[in-house]
C-alpha cells in the first residue's frame, strides 16, 4: 500500500510541476478520435459567494488550443499499431498548439481501454491519540491490505471513499473528530499494465511528458454527471467507438468503473457487413440517419447506397432507414445489456438512486434514450460535457464528454485532499521530526 | 466524429507531421525563441540600420543643417520678435545708461533674449535699487526699475558721491550744486554708516542750520563740524545719545553759542570743552584776577 501511495505521490508532484508552468495538454485517445485540449492554468481565482461551490475547479484554467483528429491504430481503447497512434497524436499536439501558439511539455492522458478493473479495499486503525490527526489517516491509508492483482497489471486510480469512526459511517474527513478506530474504505481501479506502457511509450515518443494519467470511463462521469448526481450516487455511461466505459459516483467519489469492449464502431462494422459497403460509407449513413426506433415513416425513407465497385445493380442501391435500424438496434441492445450485466455485479441497484447518463460519441444516435429507458431503467438521461471556458463549441458535444473531464481532473484531482505525509515510522532516521510530533502532540 | 482542424482537400493525404516538422514546430513555439525571433531580432536590426546610418558624417551634416535652419525659420518668426524696449521707473539719464548697457539691437528674437543677464545687468547698476524685466505682449521688452533715494554725499580723497540710506554709491557727482539739501558727511568709512549719520542729522535738527557736516573719524567715531569751525566729538558708542546730550545742555546754557573750539563728550562720562583762543585768554585773565596777579 506504501509504495501505492508513493506513485500516487510522484504523480502529483508531476502534475503540479505541469501545472506551475502554466500549460498542460490534455489528450484523450480514443478508439476514433484523439483529441488534445491545451489548457493554461492562470491561478484565478476562486468566486467566492454564497452558494457558489468549489466549481470542480474549473475557474482555474483555460482551455487555449483544441484540436481532434481521426485515431489510428487504436483498437478497443489500446494501442494497437503503435507508429499510427503515434502520428496520430503528433498531427492533434501540433494543431493544438498551433491554435494556443505555446509550446507544451507536459501532457495528462487518458484512454478508454486496458480492462479497467476495481477492487474495493478497507482498512482500520487504532486512533493515536484523542482525535483523528493527519498521521492517523496517513496510517489507515497505509493499513489497507492491497489485493493481488497480478505482475501484468497496475493500479491507476486509488482513492478513499469513506471514513468510519467508531460505527459511524459515511465520513468525508474525520480530521479533528474525537474517537478511538478509525477504517477506511479504499476504491482501487486497477488496469493492463502493458496497455499503459504502451501509451506512455507513445507518449515520449512524442516528446511530452507525463504528468498523469486517467481512465476515460471516470473522467467521463467527472464532466458528464452534474455534482449533485455525483454526490446522491449515480452511474455514467461513456459510449466511445470500441469500448464503452461505465463509472458508478457515491458522495463525490467514483466507487466503481468497468469497461464493456463494444461500441459504435462495432454498429459501423454491422453496418458494412449487413449491406456489404465500405466502413467510411457505413459510418457515414450511420451518423447522417442512423436510429434506432422505427415509425411508419422509416420505410419510405430511403437511403442511397453508392458504390465504386464496377457493378451498376450493386452501386445503386437503396435501402429503406428502418432496414437500416434493424441492423443498428440489435448492437446498440446488445453494448445496452452487457452494460447492466456489469451494473447488476456491481450492485448498482442496492444503491440509493438509480440514475444513469449516457454520454460518448455512440450516444448521439436518435432513440437511445428510449431505447435505453428500457434496459437500463427510467432514471436515463444524456449527457454533455460541463461547459467550461474557452471550449471551442465544436468540442461540446457528448464525444468530449472524457476530454472536458480530463480537464477537470487535472484541475481539481480527487486525491488532491489525501495528500498526507507517510507515517513517521517508515522514517526511522528522522528522529528529530518524530520527536517534535510527539511533543507537539502531547503538549 | 467532427474534426476540428481544416478539413483537408486531399483524399488519402496523410495530416500527420513528420517527426522533423513536428519537433521542429515545437522549437518555434518555445517561448524565448518566439521572443528573440518576433522581438529582439527585429529590434537590433532597426537600432543597428539607424545606427549605421546615422554614423555617416554627411549624414549628421545634413541633420545638423536641417535642424539649424528649422530653428532658424522659427527664430525669425514674427511672433517671437521684439521690438522695442520699455523702460519705467527710471529717470532719463538713467535709462539712457541702462540702454547703452544693454546693448540690445532691436528687433531681436525672443529665443535670443536672456531676461536673467538683462536683469543682472540693471541690478549692477549703482543707481538701481532692483529691477524687473519682462517680455510683454506683443513684443516689447519691459524693464521697471527702483532708483535708489540718495540721502547723503559723502566726500572722500577729493571725490563727491551720492550714497543712500544704505550707505551704497548711487553715482559720483563733480559739484555740490543743486544736491545743497543733502546733507554731508566725509571720512574714511563713513559710507559704512549712513544709518548712524542718518539717525545723528535726526537728532541735531535743533542746529542742523549750523551743521557743516559729520566726519568719520578713523572709521569708527563721527566729529559734528558746525559753521565758526566748532567741533562736537561724539563717542563711539551710543552717538545719538551723546550728540542729544550736548543739545540739552545747549539748550539750558548756550554752549555752542559761546566762543568754544571743541565739545569732546568721547568720554560721555566726562564733557570736555576746549575754549576758543579768546575765550582761553578772557579766562585766563579772569584766573589771574582771582589769584591778585594781574591788577587792573
């Protein structure tokens, strides 16, 4: 668990280093599209006023340069040709700061694939003194017992979620309460490592440096899901083009995330292979009149399949629109279901509100809401991207949804709060620091 | 799927810079390259051309000359001209002075005209008390000027002058005609107290038809000479005293009417007189009848 909390660390050093010079790329690599926002911290302040919360932080910054281009060699969210992924993210870095005329260093990264998988962890300690002082949540931070999630793989996300004190649950921070055992819940998000070594390498190979790194299925729920839905508990749907990430929220904290390994790509393939066109045109009908509930006026509409392949009876054909929703909604069904298989393992259903956003690229298909009130329950709605300053309005649509929410975690991190110091017995050589502790403990 | 940069025309061109382009936008976009490229570079090479060009002698010549003849069309302007002097205060003769030494050749430019070396000039004057020069509206230089009063002559090694209350020359002079109101007083340094004089000719009012005139006496006390070449020595403290005391005692017993050289009141303890040469014989008999020498 220590040396857990020492990358967590490391991290935020880095982040904060990025964020001390002011410019930070944000790049979210997606199965389709790369994007890359560059955001300039200018340390504004904070609108203080009755009723104005913390804004998730995202005052601070400003977003300068924007820029998104078709993904390539992506495959499920990982990286599957890397020289492709690579280019890809020179041609959106390079238009990015050539809209922010500033060069940047440092990028925060997320991407939607690598399995994500969580782990909930809990941990419970006799309190040092009379009430809970910094050391003590630093030392039941660090008795939470890590499961073993194998040599293959790393943790990317650990962060508190509850504190309990003496049976009372439910803490957000039990710093200065009076008591006598204090434990901990812990929500640890663990992926491939060898998918995030692949995208770090990706990444220096672009010449930046990291200065983190997120899943996109979380940041997603950061940006799509307002704050009150995060604080009452609510689940968010990301629907990219391979993966389709999912994120639970309970008190502000993201308490489960999972991926399903379909997406609208996989609607494109059904596409190109039920009316043997070419994917470009399959994607193109699937975004100019794909849907997915049909009405009697589907079939007279019809929809010109153009061909280049020499044979004039296969070139010109037409297809109704409702032939066209009955090849989309079986996948779009079947990425829906799979999604609240996932949810009903996580026991998304014992929490207190069931409400559910669907955001992603794959979401913007007409009928899914109502397609998905069905599967997933009547508390569905979908969601956009937190508006934030400086998005260009090309970027506001739901595909931006992990993008937008990479900035807001960049801006206001959830383990910002717990960054506690390591337990003074893991520093035995530093004496002196323990004993002014002490006394200022005892004293 | 939107795409936010250009679309491009091309079908199949590849967007993607080359690792080259892309690091080498990247070194462009630093920031202290983008400074010294767009700021310092454009900088030092207008400073080093305007430099250069300004290092040429025919060039420094030719601005030289510009600016001078700029200067000089504007010296030569009509509303910087003046034309004539105003002298005020001052009588005649005077003025006449100061014009000749002035000097100014009239009309003369106002850029040219240096108010503080006129003024200094004026003020250096003996007979000016304080002067005040101004350039008026429409091109008139006006000088007003404070003669100074004279109140006494002073004569010393064979000249005359006229002093003021100060004890400053105001102008030497050749003969006393027409000054006969002024009183005078003569001796080394006696120009160094014109106010005790002053004061001294203010309190022999009661005889001052008889007055001579005051004598310094070795630069420190006067001598009052009356008219039948009577002498009031004063001390050189407190004169004024002094001087009232010997016209009290005038008064009460006709002192200076009598037949004596010199009242000494040096000592203003003690009153000397010195008797004239009649008086001394006159008294001396009268001593003689005293003591039985002489009989009549």
């Amino acid at each position: 668990m220590i040396e857990l909390f020492e990358i967590q660390r490391a991290m935020r050093q880095m982040r904060k280093a990025a964020m001390q010079r002011g410019v930070v790329a944000i790049l979210d690599i997606g199965t389709s599209k790369a994007t890359c926002l560059v955001l300039r911290f200018d340390g504004g302040e904070l609108p203080s006023g009755d009723g104005v919360g913390p804004m998730a932080g995202q005052s601070q910054f400003r977003i300068i340069g924007a820029a998104t281009t078709r993904a390539r060699g992506m495959r499920h969210g990982e990286i599957e040709v890397m020289a492709e992924t690579e280019r890809a993210v020179r041609t959106v870095v390079q238009a990015a700061q050539k809209m922010a005329q500033v060069r940047v260093d440092h990028a925060i990264v997320s991407f939607s694939g690598a399995g994500p998988r969580s782990y909930g962890l809990s941990g419970e300690i006799e309190v040092s003194g009379s009430e809970v002082s910094e050391s003590d949540i630093a030392a039941v931070l660090a008795s939470c017992e890590t499961p073993d999630i194998g040599t293959h793989r790393t943790v990317l996300h650990a962060q508190p979620v509850n504190f309990i004190l003496d049976h009372r649950s439910g803490l957000a921070d039990p710093r200065g309460q009076i008591g006598n055992r204090l434990a901990t819940d812990l929500h640890m998000l663990s992926v491939d490592r060898a998918a995030v070594q692949n995208i770090l390498h990706c990444i220096k190979r672009c010449d930046l440096e990291l200065a983190g790194l997120a899943s996109s299925a979380y940041v997603g729920g950061i940006s799509a899901l307002v704050e009150d839905e995060q604080k009452i508990g609510a689940a968010c749907i990301d629907l990219g083009a391979g993966t389709s990430g999912l994120s639970i929220f309970l008190r502000g904290h993201m308490i489960y995330a999972d991926t399903v390994r379909i997406g609208g790509h996989h609607v494109t393939q059904d596409i190109s292979k039920g009316l043997g066109i070419p994917l470009a045109l399959a994607e193109r009908i699937k975004t100019l009149h794909g849907g997915l509930v049909a009405t009697g006026r589907d079939d007279r509409d019809m929809i010109e399949l153009k061909g280049e392949t020499g044979d004039w009876e296969h070139d010109r054909r037409e297809i109704s629109r409702s032939e066209l929703i009955g090849i989309m909604r079986p996948r779009v069904e079947e990425i829906l279901e799979e999604v609240r298989g996932r949810l009903d393992a996580a026991g998304f259903d014992s929490l207190p509100s069931q409400k559910i956003v669907l955001t992603g690229g794959a979401s913007q298909v007409p009928g899914l809401a109502h397609l998905a009130t069905r599967i997933l329950g009547q508390q569905v709605r979908l969601g956009r991207p937190l508006r934030v300053q400086g998005l260009p309005q090309a970027a506001t649509g739901p595909a931006f949804s992990a993008a937008v929410g990479l900035c807001l975690f960049a801006a206001h991190p959830q383990d910002e709060c717990w960054d506690f110091n390591i337990e003074d017995h893991r520093y035995p050589a530093r004496s002196l620091r323990r004993a002014v502790r002490w006394f200022r403990e005892n004293w | 799927m939107r795409t936010l940069t250009r679309p491009r025309r091309r079908y199949g061109h590849d967007p993607a810079p080359s690792r080259t382009a892309y690091r080498l936008t990247r070194f462009w976009l630093s920031p202290w390259l983008r400074w010294t490229v767009t700021t310092v570079l454009p900088v030092c090479a207008l400073t080093g051309a305007v430099g250069f060009w300004l290092m040429q002698p025919a060039q420094q010549q030719r601005i030289v000359a510009g600016a001078t003849q700029i200067r000089a069309s504007v010296e030569a302007r009509p509303e910087f001209q003046i034309r004539q002097m105003a002298i005020t205060g001052a009588s005649p003769v005077l003025a006449e002075t100061i014009r000749q030494r002035i000097g100014l050749d009239f009309p003369v430019s106002w850029f040219h005209l240096d108010t503080h070396e006129i003024h200094d000039t004026v003020a250096a004057l003996d007979a000016v008390a304080d002067a005040r020069v101004t350039v008026e509206l429409g091109g008139a230089l006006h000088i007003d000027v404070r003669e100074r009063e004279p109140v006494v002559l002073w004569r010393h090694d064979g000249a005359l002058e006229m002093l003021d209350a100060t004890g400053h020359r105001i102008a030497y002079i050749d003969r006393r005609d027409g000054l006969s109101f002024l009183p005078l007083v003569t001796g080394d340094g006696a120009d160094a107290a014109v106010p005790e004089a002053l004061a001294l000719f203010d309190a022999g009012k009661p005889i001052m038809k008889r007055v001579r005139a005051l004598m310094r006496q070795g630069a420190r006390r006067w001598d009052v000479v009356l008219d039948r070449g009577q002498v009031i020595e004063l001390p050189e403290t407190e004169p004024v005293s002094a001087l009232e005391r010997v016209l009290a005692m005038q008064d009460s017993t006709g002192l200076l009417t009598r037949d004596v050289a010199i009242v000494d009141i040096r000592d203003p303890a003690r009153l000397t007189v010195r008797l004239g040469p009649a008086a001394a014989e006159n008294l001396e008999t009268t001593r003689s009848f005293g003591k039985g020498i002489v009989s009549q």
